[in-house]
C-alpha cells in the first residue's frame, strides 16, 4: 500500500466516528517508530479536507528534569516512569475534551527548552475539532480509555534504533552514543510498554512501518482481525471483554454467560469480538448491560447476536442503538454475510428492537421468533 493511501484510509477511517465532543486520536509506537510523522501526516491530510484539527503530543507535558532525571538520565525505568505528567496530561487536555467535559484544553504544560511550567490560558475547543496526539507511552492503562481512536505505529526494534540514532547522533555528540541510549533507555522502556500494556491488542489499528513508502495495516490474530474493538455511538461506548478487561469489570457486573466465554476465549483467542461486550453510557460510564455474538461466523456466514439492558435504561431507545452498533460491527467483517437473532413471541420491546434495525422474521416456533439480516 502507498504511504498515501494509507493516510487517506485513516482519514476515512476517523471521520466515520459518530462521536458528540472533540474526537481524540492517538498515534503510539516505540521510539523511533515513525508515530510523529504519522501524525503530522494525518493531521495535513484531514486538514486538506478543511477539517479543523489540533496537533499535539504527550511530549508537550513532560515533568521537569529534577523529576524526569531523578532514577538517572540514562535509565530506562526512568524514561518509562518519569518522562511524562500524566495527571496533568489527562486533567488539562483529554478528559476535557471526552464524554460530558467543557472542550476547554491547554495543548502544552512544560516548556522543554527552558523546563519551566507553562500556564496557558485554556482555549475552547469546537465539537467538530480532531485532536492528533502522539506518544510512545499513550496506551498505557491509565490513558488508552480517554482515546476515541487508536493507531499503534509498528517498527522492528532495530530498524526503529538505526532510524533514532541518526537522528540523535548530533544530539548525543555520536551514533554510537546515541546507539547505546536507545538500547539502554528509550528501547529498554519501549520493551517494559509492550509487555505491561499490550498497546497492540488495545489500538483500532495497527500498521507495520517498516518500510516507511509502503506501510500496511496488520491483521492481528489476538485482535480479531484487526478490527476495532470498541465502538461509541451517540450515547455509549461498547466495548468486548477480553483477557484483561473482565477482571475489573465484573468486580461489579458480572453473569455466567460472561465467565463461559472468558473461558472459551483462553483456549481460542480468535472469538475476541465475536462473544460478549458490554455497554456504557458515554456521559458517566456506568455500565448498562451487555451484549454481543454467541461464537465467530461459521462456514455459511452466520453469527447470532443477543443482548440485555438493565431494566431503568428500558425503553429509551439505547437497546435499539447498541444492537444496531453491534450488528454494524459484526457485517464490517468479510467473514459475516449473515447476521440472525431469536426472542419470545411476547417480548414486544425485543420485537421492536429487531424490526427497528432491519431484522426480517424467518420463523415462528415452540414460542420464539426467528430474525435474519443479510448483509
């Protein structure tokens, strides 16, 4: 694929969000990945389409060098722990920017040169605004949530080393200086993201920049496919429950069909996306049921979808968007030319639910209603 048909898809990509406040995309990689000019690429490209767009980075919220340098200046676990000012990060720009805050941003917090604060008087952003926000560490737990899209910028090590330490030969007073700093801090750190943060599994995409004319999107076999694995509509974010997630979440919403498939999906890692999700409201992420499909597309196509909402989140409309979001999701797969669902003949909410999405009655039998929706 050329670089800038690449960039073009992303663009596509993005701006198929149906998103309400200031949409939040984030471009992570390890150092030296090629994430900054990803960005900058995209943010050009969105730009010519007369979007209005904010570019900015994690790099512009640095702690100052008595904090950043306090386990040593060449320490990897002080890159990965000190560099950057997360609280002031997510209080000042992405939280902000996100589900029920008041648009009101400050893009930078620390002026690097100079390793002074920055008090910046906040700027209100436009609902339609694309911030671009680059980072190596943007996906750690802490931050991947606050992100409406995610692009994990994928480099081999040694290439992404050769590449940063050319750049930073003059910076470091050598290559080989430079070299051993990223073997020693920048890469060493990249290394501990990886194993503790999985941002690959977390990102709506992943592209492979080795090669950097002709980079290509990765189809992950721990990810689905590939395929994103959250999905915000107007009034929530669906989310699928994975390896890591379910811990949490069913500390406080849990049921048996959950834990089956957690623990089908330890034996096949290829039904993540195609089992359970579970549905937030976007404004306070309260968690309001679930939903989702009972197995992957087998050879015909097929896969069927269920769903509940607790009962006070009943008739307002949210079964009807997160089912028609779920289903939506499930076609964007080659895989699925079919989608078929079942409810009792006198559950009238679910009836209406199905008709309301474009599923068609097949069948009436022993008390259930049998519904299918080609593709």
């Amino acid at each position: 694929m050329l670089r800038s048909e690449l960039i073009s898809e992303l663009a596509n990509r993005i701006l198929d969000l149906k998103i309400l406040h200031p949409i939040r995309v984030g471009v992570s990689g390890i150092t030296a990945s090629g994430k900054t000019t990803l960005a900058n690429e995209l943010a050009k490209e969105l730009q010519e389409r007369e979007k209005h767009v904010v570019r900015t980075s994690i790099d512009q919220f640095h702690n100052p060098r008595v904090i950043r340098y306090r386990q040593g200046k060449e320490s990897a676990i002080g890159y990965y722990e000190d560099a950057h000012d997360y609280n002031t990060f997510k209080e000042k720009l992405l939280i902000p920017l996100g589900p029920g805050g008041n648009r009101q941003y400050q893009p930078i917090s620390l002026d690097l040169e100079k390793d002074e604060y920055v008090n910046t008087e906040a700027k209100l952003a436009n609902k339609a605004t694309i911030f671009i926000i680059d980072g190596t560490f943007l996906f750690k737990e802490e931050l991947r949530d606050l992100f409406d899209y995610k692009i994990f910028v994928d480099t081999d090590f040694e290439l992404a080393r050769k590449r940063g330490s050319k750049r930073e030969e003059q910076a470091f007073g050598s290559y080989e200086k430079a070299e051993e700093i990223f073997l020693k801090r920048y890469h060493a750190a990249s290394k501990l993201y990886l194993e503790q943060h999985e941002p690959k599994l977390h990102a709506d995409v992943v592209i492979d920049n080795n090669d950097i004319e002709h980079p290509f999107f990765v189809n992950l076999p721990n990810n689905s496919g590939g395929i994103k694995l959250k999905i915000t509509t107007e009034r929530l974010i669906l989310t699928a429950f994975n390896l890591e997630n379910y811990k949490k979440i069913t500390e406080t919403y849990s049921g048996k069909h959950i834990i089956n498939y957690i623990e089908k999906l330890k034996n096949d890692p290829e039904l993540l996306g195609w089992g359970v999700w579970y549905a937030t409201l976007a404004e306070n992420t309260q968690i309001i049921g679930d939903l989702g499909f009972k197995g992957k597309p087998g050879e015909k196509g097929i896969v069927e979808v269920g769903y509940g909402i607790i009962p006070e989140m009943q008739n307002k409309g949210i079964a009807t968007e997160a089912v028609n979001a779920i289903v939506n999701w499930g076609f964007s797969s080659p895989s699925v030319q079919k989608v078929v669902a079942e409810c009792l003949e006198d559950n009238i909410p679910s009836i209406k639910v199905l008709e309301k999405i474009g599923m068609k009655k097949t069948d009436t039998l022993n008390g259930m209603i049998y519904w299918e929706k080609k593709r």
